[in-house]
C-alpha cells in the first residue's frame, strides 16, 4: 500500500502548526509531569488515582481531535488508553506508542527542582517523567493534532497506544495489540536523544538458586585444614565462583560476538542481585534472618542478560545454561547439588527487536531528522521498550523521542525544551509523509 504524498507547502503549513503550539505543548507537558504516577508492584490506590487523571488528559485531548478512545484496566489491573483517528481510508496506517509511568523519585533530597512541578530553567523543563516519557507522549499528540490544525487529515488511521505498566514490563501495550488492528508501522516516543532506534536487544532475567549445608561457624576451619572434611557447605562461596566464572563468560561473549548498531559490550551479564544466609530460602528470598555464625545454606543470585536481535533467545538461554553446568562439573559439590536456573523471572523477557534501516519507514524518518536541521544517526537501543513486543505481530517501526537515557531514572530528571519541540515537527512530518494527508 502506498500513501498520497504530501506536498511541500503541506508540510510547510504543517510545521508552521507545530511551532505556532510550543506554548501549548509545554503547558500540556506540565500538566502530565505534575502527575504523580510513579508505579509500583503491586499496584497502588494513589498511583490508580494519578494514572486515571494523566490518562483522562490525554483521553480528552485525543476525543478533542476526533478520536475514538477505549479505556480499560489490564489482568494486572494497570489502566490502559487505546484511541484510533479515522484516515480517509487510501494511506498507510500508523500506531503511536507511549506509557505515562514513572519510577519512583526515590530520595527527594537528591533533586534540586520539585520532581512533580515542571519546572523550567536555562531550556529545560524539569520532574520525574519528563524525558522518560511524557515529553515524547506529548510529541506525538500535538504531531497528529498539527496536522489537523493545518487544514489536513491523515489518509490513513493513526492509533494511539498508551500504556501505564511499561516500567514494570507490564501487559499493557501486549493486550493493545491483541485488541486491536496492527498498523502499518510503530513509533516509539522513549528518549532517544532525537536519534532514530530501529533496533533493540533481547533482555532475559535469570535467577540461580544454590543449595549449600548448615554447619557451625566454628567447624569453618575443617573446610580449610589439610585432610580435614569440614560438616558444612557455605552456599556464599558456591554462588561467587558460579559468579566469578560467568564474568569469564561475559568477557567471552563480548570479543566473539558484535552486532554494527551496538557498542562492543552490550551483550552484558549482570548479577545484580544476591541474596544468601543460613535457615534456608526459596523463590529468592531467606527463609530467616540469622547471623554469621552459620554457614549459609541458600544463595540466589539474579541476572540481567542482554543479547542482540540477531540472536535466538533460547540459543543464549542454553549456551548459558550449558557453560553453569560446565562449571559445576569442576565442583564435587555443585556437580552433586546442581543449581536451579529460572529464566523468565517476574515474567521479565523482551524480545528483540529489528527493522532494517533502508526500510521506508526508517529512511522516511531519518530524512525527516535531516530536514529539521540534525544530523541523522541509526543506533541500537541501550535498553528495553515496549516497541519489542510489536515485532512479535511482525510490525516495523522504530523509537524516537526528545531526551535521553541518562536522565531517565535519576534526580533531576529533565528535557531540552528545543529538543521537545524539534520532536513535535519531526514526528509531525513522520505521519504526514508515513500515512499521506488530504484536504479536510
């Protein structure tokens, strides 16, 4: 299917809209950031109270401009907006995807501007959510209304999914794409710097469960002495050389394996969590809380694997699993006591995601970047998004939005005012160009 293509006055009319809105937007901006919907497993009446008055923002924004909006809770119970704005039936369709969820502002201390205020100083617009992503949500939202205002409708449908779950790797933009039609394309507003991400790495968490034997501390010295056979068997010390080794296995991975969008590295193994102690444990967690005068029977380690989009997720998943076992081999214990793996953990697996940058798609946004006075840059996505679960219904697409990663997630969180509204036209310019526009 082909879309009509707009003219260059079209487009002209078009970014003339969105700049004429800058104060606008900001403002709308404001009025989402100063919703407080940092999430929380599970969830919790106050985030549902601040979700459902974000969303009802963007629901009336989006009825205001001719939408047909559904609003429903998730199985988890995570409200969720989807809305459709009729094309005129002979263009490409275009879906939009973004979540007003926030991480938590942590200790409030560490924040120099109130996380929930937006406010504005030297071009920045500060709180929490402001660049991951409220900032990208609102360029996308005055892109398709710029196209409105400027006399124009897209020939083809534009579909808004939003989502409240997406920090949590949550079902939210899952059940968007079960319940309604797959779009021609995808655009993910997450902050990308204004560069455009068409691809993303596999993520998996893993959890290692290690049995160790109670002893008291004060038979230690039999696991050391020269033929002595001590009682007991420290977990602690089970679960760092399982540790120690995989880091030899990491360094492994990153010389043999590389991808051209990806920093060399990526493809990271990280223990990020490891928990051990006497008593006992399971699913992670002690069973009680001693001291250090028992050996530890119980360590769980848990995992942060990336992989890149050109490797097959259970291919990794054995390879990994093959080397632990390789190790516990070296082991008289580990290799009699071998550890539980459980992949998949708090239903944390993302696909990857990959869609060759000489696609229209690709190429029509990179073009419009150029156009906005940037130069075009196509990397790989350095963390995980919900654009990875449209590759499973085989839909193209691609992430780009104002402000970065390295704003995300920390205090004082912000967004470059300029950067919000270089985004607004370059996404409006990407459904006009993408769906084609006609004459209202």
């Amino acid at each position: 299917m082909s879309s009509p293509h707009p003219s260059d006055s079209a487009l002209a009319d078009i970014a003339r809209r969105a700049a004429g809105a800058r104060d606008d937007a900001t403002d709308f901006l404001r009025q989402l950031v100063a919703c407080e919907t940092a999430v929380r497993n599970p969830v919790t009446p106050e985030f549902l109270a601040e979700t459902r008055t974000c969303l009802s923002l963007v629901r009336r924004f989006l009825e205001a401009l001719g939408c047909e909006a559904h609003e429903w809770d998730t199985r988890d119970g995570y409200p969720t907006l989807a809305a459709r704005l009729p094309g005129a039936g002979n263009g490409k369709s275009l879906t939009f995807n973004g979540h007003v969820d926030v991480v938590p502002v942590g200790d409030a201390a560490g924040w120099s501007y109130d996380p929930w205020a937006g406010e504005i100083a030297d071009g920045k617009l500060y709180g929490r959510g402001s660049a991951d992503m409220k900032a990208g949500l609102v360029s996308m939202l005055y892109a398709v209304r710029s196209v409105l205002a400027a006399g124009y409708r897209p020939a083809g449908d534009v579909w808004f999914h939003v989502v409240s779950d997406e920090e949590l790797v949550g079902r939210g933009t899952r059940e968007c794409i079960e319940k309604f039609p797959a779009a021609d394309a995808v655009l993910d507003a997450e902050p990308t710097d204004l560069i455009v991400i068409p691809t993303e790495g596999g993520l998996e968490h893993l959890r290692i469960e290690i049995e160790g034997r109670e002893a008291h501390a004060g038979s230690r010295w039999r696991n050391l002495a020269p033929g002595e056979n001590g009682p007991g068997v420290n977990a602690v010390e089970k679960g760092v050389k399982l540790v120690t080794a995989i880091q030899d296995l990491e360094r492994q991975w990153a010389n043999r394996k590389s991808h051209p969008l990806f920093p060399p590295g990526y493809n990271s193994l990280l223990p990020a969590i490891f928990i051990a102690g006497p008593g006992g444990g399971h699913d992670g967690q002690l069973n009680v809380v001693n001291n250090p005068g028992t050996m530890a029977n119980y360590c769980a380690i848990e995992y942060n694997i990336w992989y890149y989009p050109d490797e097959s997720c259970e291919q990794v998943k054995a390879d990994f699993a093959a080397f632990v076992h390789a190790v516990c081999q070296t082991d008289d214990w580990l290799r009699e006591h071998p550890p539980k793996l459980t992949w998949a953990l708090r239903d944390i697996t993302f696909p990857a995601f990959e869609t060759a940058p000489d696609h229209p798609f690709i190429e029509l946004l990179a073009a419009n970047v150029q156009k906005a006075g940037l130069s075009p840059e196509i990397k790989g996505f350095s963390a995980a998004s919900d654009l990875a679960w449209y590759a499973q219904a085989d839909m193209p697409g691609s992430l780009f939005g104002p402000g970065g990663i390295a704003q995300a997630h920390s205090p004082d969180e912000f967004v470059s005012l300029a950067d919000f509204h270089r985004a607004t036209e370059i996404c409006a310019a990407q459904l006009a160009g993408w769906c084609g526009v006609e004459r209202a």
